[in-house]
C-alpha cells in the first residue's frame, strides 16, 4: 500500500487518551496526551514519513510514537518511537512500522496544558524508497544498512535505516536549518499563548535604530535600550551601575545585554517570554546560538539542561542569555553566599551573531557572579578517604580479575576494603585464587551460587562491608588515574551527590563512557562512545564534571546510607541489563543528583567477562520494565537537546 503526501494540516488526528479539543489546539490532560493518526496501516507494514508542525511560542519537546500490535511487541519499534523536538517549527521523522500494527499514536506534549500540533504530511514508503532517501541523505550508513540487509540481518538494516534516514550532523546546522525552519502565524497557531508576558529588556552596544523595524511577534513586548556606556558590554559593568541599569525594570521583566555582532533570534522570543511568565523560579533563561562565519556558512551551538557543575563555564561564553530583574537584583544586594542560582534552557535559537563577535563581558560577569554561589565539593578527612569498600563481582577469568587487582590495589586507601563477589567459578585456578584472596586482611570474598544476577551480586557486596562509600567495579577494568577514587569520593560524600560515575577507555584508548543519555538506542546509551579520548565531546563537557543522569555501573561509587534508601539494585526486575541506570534514576527521585567524574580514568574491556551475543530480544523483559518504568525520563533526558536523534550519540541533529 502506498499513500502519497496529503498536503498541508490534512492529516487526520483525534482525541485518544488524555486530551482534548481539535487540531491544531489541544489541552492536554496529563504528561501523556495520545492523538490517534487516522490512517490504515499496511498489513505487511512499511516505512512511514511524518511531517508535523509544533508552536513556537511553547515548549521544545520530544514527540512519542506508538505502534500498536495488539498483544504483540515488537522491537523495532523500541527506538522508532521516541522522535525529535521541533526548536524551528517544524519537524519530520521516518519510522519502520511493523507488520500488523493496527492503530499509530502519537504523544506531542510531555506535560499537563495547552498546546499547538499539527500533523502536515504522512507517506508511506516501500524498502526500495526508503533506502533511496536514505543515500541521499545520509549515503554512507545507508550502504551499511544495505550490507547489514544482504547478509541477513534485518534488525541491524531497520536501525542503520532509521539513522540514515532521521540524522544530520552539526556541521551540516544549514541544511537542516533550511528543511526545519517555518515562517510564524502569530495571528493564530504560534500566538496562541503570547499574551499577559513579561517584557524584554535589551540593552545594545550599538544604535538602537537597527531594530526600528523589527517585527516584534504579537503580544511580545520589546524595549530596546543604548546602554549609557556602551563599553560597558565588552569592558564589563560594576554591580552598582547594573542596579541603576535595570532600577525600574519590574521584577518578573527579562533584560538582555546584546553587543555588536549579535542579532535576536526573533522566532525564539514568544518562547522566552512564555517561559518565564510560566515559572517564577529559574533566574535566566538561555537558548542555543546560530553562529555566522562568512566563509563557513552557518553553525550552530545547541545548549545542554541546567547543571551548576558545568552550565555556567559554557554561559560564560554565550551570548544567548536573558535575566529576571528581581533574580538579580536579589543576587547584587545579598552576600556572595546567596543562591543557588538556576536557569532554564528554551532549546531553541535564541541569537544569531557573527562569529568573531565576543558576548557582552557584562553578561559573563554576571554568570560568574551566579556560579560562586554553586555548591562545591569540601575536602575529606584521612578516615573518610579510608571508609571505603570496593567491590567486584567476578566468575572465572581468571586473567581479568588479576589484571584488574594489580592496577587497583596500589591505588586503595590503607584501611578500605575489597570485596570480591564470586558466581560458581569453577576453574581451579580461580578458586584457589580467590581462598588465597579471602585469607587476606581487609579482603573478603562473597561465594553466591546460581544464573548470573548482577543486581544480585552487588547488593550481596554491599551487604557483606559496614564502610561508608561502596565503589562497584567491573572485572574487567584496569585503573589508569592514580587518584580515580579520590575523585569519585569527594562528589560522593557531597550529601547532594547520589551515584558518581568515571570515564572509562576502550582498551584502544577511545572513549568508552563519559556518562549515560537515557532513550538513546531507545532506552539508555553511552554519550561519545568511540570518539578520541582528548576529544571534549557533545556539549564540550567531555573533560569537566558534570551531572547526568546516569552513569554506568561498570565503575559507580554512591554511599551506602543513599544505596540502602533505594534499595539497592533491582534484582528482581533488571538481574542483567538497565540496573546501574535504574539505580542512578531511582537516587534522582530522591534528590541525589548524578555525577560525571572525567578525572577518575580506568579503561574498560566491557563485556569481556561475561560476553557479548545473543539476539537483540535476549533481555526483552528487563528492557520492557525499564521503558515503563522510567517512561517520562526515556524521553527527556534534560542532557540532550530535544533537537538531537536518540539514533547516535555523537550529537546528531534530528
């Protein structure tokens, strides 16, 4: 069956679960609000192109498709249905719908409210069309889903299919830009929410008669102002000349510092103001920045959720800021201990600027003023750094537990514990090795019989050690840092602090692990796996700490008091798969936020231990828990822009 494009706002949608209204308005009801996309489906299934629009005066957020198949579930459609956001107004995904599905959903809000979606386009496609739009937009992982086709691996084509299809990279920003972005309807479908807002503040280092014409969105209020010292922008500004610049700004009213060089973003405005009218709290806003280099085009530099570890070092060199008068006001007439301080990302443009142009000094002034009053880690008492238990599940391989040993226990505090946790090894080498082992001071080893259960495993470690800081170690790590275990404690022992992770290398010196984006591959993946190990990665914080939600647990380190409060590891549920991530999520439910430790160096030989193989259904039960269980989050990690693919962890544009 094929069906060609419908033409513009002709799609069918209608009310399925939790919302109300007709299109293109809706109220949605819930964080899940399901349209149903009235169309037959083919009854072998096939390729299906979408193209919708989203508002630009609401949130960015991440579009969930549905498929459903009766009693069946099929795991093509694990990744298909988590599509990206819309930051320019309009968006477009290719999915695999398997064979009989028998209804297409699609949730466009993630939360209670009003909200503007319109499907305007839907086609569906054979293998032979697919793979044709493929080459020419991504042709050289379309050959690869070719190959992995010829040699009999559907699963593999469907997934480098969807990648070829659904991905552009960052370099290619003007391209992408091109097919994304829509002129506004202000009068109607954008505008919907513009009204009671704050106004906008801007201060100009240059002439204020270069906005005279600006079409200023309806409902949008900007007042644009020359700054008394215009070299106040690049040379900075003393805190009592900021209170004077924005005294009789209304505390809920925004200000701006924009230099030469720097135009608004226009279309990101109603956003802006939409925002702060929504949320009292956040005490600036900021959005991603186009960047304009004559000889190089267009570019772009997309912004990560709100982190007091690493979000003010990038704002710092941003010039897509905008401040609440009274937030401030509040910071320069308080002691330097006050706050803390945070912002929220709009995840959209908020700025165009040249890109030899500098941000206003007086803007990076201000952040740095903000992120002193950021929480920092104290330093530890000799017995802290001690009450430390480190442990590590094993069975057999011998080679791998040893090489792991001789790197760690140089390293180790001199009264920490190790704790090895053996699973029915059975070569006599191993065994002997681990008695020799148990017979050890500070040394004990934990002999658990039956299937592999790594939850299990580590929670009879933890079990087994009264020490204050649990370290869970793979067997097949290697320590490279010295001081790896200094740098996780001190974040651990932060009472703020749940689970710290570390970054670890392949044995071939690239990036194995520098954190956990939850939905990518549709369900958890690693960030900047396989790039250069010098290399700062996506958002640049590659090299920092930095939250996340989750790290893995091939090295994690978290208190026990915090361990014990959640209950551990989910033996019951995730024996094998998903159960450092579920830890990390189920600690941030209880206010332990996530850390991303770059110091803390080991190299990683995963899965040497217990293999890799299997079909990609082998855990289709723990991933089907996990994707319920953490539904909400899968499809709004805050550290990735909604913008981006959940095909690639390399910061591919959607």
């Amino acid at each position: 069956m094929h069906q060609g494009f419908w033409g513009p706002f002709l799609v069918q949608l209608r009310p399925f679960q939790a919302v109300t209204g007709e299109a293109p308005f809706w109220q949605a009801e819930s964080s899940e609000p399901w349209l149903e996309i009235v169309t037959e489906c083919p009854p072998k299934g096939g390729w299906l192109e979408l193209g919708w629009h989203a508002s630009l005066s609401g949130r960015v957020c991440r579009p969930q498709l549905k498929i459903e198949q009766g009693e069946e579930w099929a795991s093509s459609t694990e990744v298909s249905s988590l599509l990206s956001g819309a930051p320019l107004g309009r968006q477009d995904a290719v999915v695999f719908v398997p064979p009989r599905t028998t209804r297409l959903l699609i949730s466009p809000y993630d939360r209670p409210g009003a909200f503007a979606f319109r499907l305007t386009k839907m086609r569906w496609m054979g293998v032979t069309g697919s793979l044709h739009l493929g080459i020419l937009r991504r042709p050289l992982v379309a050959a690869h889903a070719l190959g992995a086709a010829l040699i009999g691996r559907p699963f593999d084509f469907r997934c480098l299919m969807m990648e070829a299809l659904n991905t552009v990279p960052l370099s290619r920003y003007a391209t992408w830009r091109r097919r994304k972005l829509r002129m506004p309807d202000w009068s109607d479908f954008d505008g919907f929410l513009t009204h009671g807002l704050p106004h906008l503040h801007v201060f100009v280092e240059d002439a204020v008669d270069r906005f005279a014409r600006t079409p200023w969105p309806p409902g949008v209020c900007v007042i644009v102002r020359q700054a008394p010292e215009p070299e106040c922008l690049r040379n900075g500004i003393s805190e009592k000349a900021l209170l004077e610049l924005i005294g009789g700004l209304a505390d809920t009213d925004l200000f701006m510092f924009l230099p030469r060089g720097v135009q608004l973003f226009e279309a990101g405005l109603p956003a802006l103001l939409t925002a702060a009218a929504a949320d009292p709290e956040p005490a600036f806003f900021y959005g991603d920045e186009e960047l304009e280099d004559w000889q190089a085009g267009r570019s772009v530099r997309v912004q990560s959720g709100f982190d007091p570890l690493s979000t003010f070092q990038v704002l710092s060199h941003s010039a897509a800021i905008a401040y609440r008068a009274g937030k401030v006001r509040g910071l320069l007439s308080r002691s330097t201990t006050s706050g803390p301080w945070c912002g929220q990302p709009l995840w959209r443009p908020l700025v165009t600027r040249q890109i030899q142009s500098r941000p206003a000094l007086a803007s990076r002034n201000l952040v740095e003023r903000m992120a002193s009053t950021a929480p920092h880690p104290r330093g530890m008492a000799p017995d802290e750094m001690d009450d430390v238990a480190v442990i590590i599940p094993t069975r057999d391989r011998l080679p791998l537990l040893r090489a792991c040993l001789d790197t760690l226990r140089p390293t180790l505090p001199p009264k920490s514990e190790l704790i090895i946790v053996d699973n029915d090894s059975a070569s006599l080498d191993t065994i002997e090795f681990l008695d020799t082992l148990g017979r050890q001071d500070r040394c004990t080893v934990v002999r658990v019989a039956g299937a592999f259960n790594f939850s299990k495993l580590c929670n009879l470690g933890a079990s087994a050690t009264e020490k204050r800081l649990l370290v869970f170690l793979n067997n097949d790590t290697t320590i490279v840092s010295a001081d790896w275990l200094a740098h996780l404690q001190k974040w651990a022992l932060q009472p703020d602090i749940g689970a710290v992770g570390a970054r670890l290398l392949y044995p071939s010196g690239r990036v194995q692990h520098s954190g956990v984006i939850i939905g990518l591959g549709g369900f958890a993946g690693h960030i900047d796996l396989n790039m250069e190990a010098e290399s700062t990665g996506t958002f640049g914080r590659a090299l920092s700490t930095h939250r996340l939600l989750a790290v893995t647990g091939a090295c994690l380190a978290v208190e026990k008091v915090k361990f014990n409060q959640v209950g551990g590891f989910d033996e019951v549920n995730l024996p094998i798969e998903l159960n450092d991530i579920d830890l990390c999520l189920r600690l941030g439910e209880r206010g332990f936020r996530t850390v991303f430790s770059p110091e803390a160096v080991l190299v990683h030989h995963e899965s040497a231990s217990r293999g890799r193989g299997g079909s990609p259904d082998r855990y289709r039960a723990e991933k089907a828990y996990f994707a319920e269980r953490w539904k909400g989050v899968r499809r709004g990690d805050p550290f990735w822009h909604p913008a981006l693919s959940l095909l690639s962890n390399k910061g591919m544009l959607g």
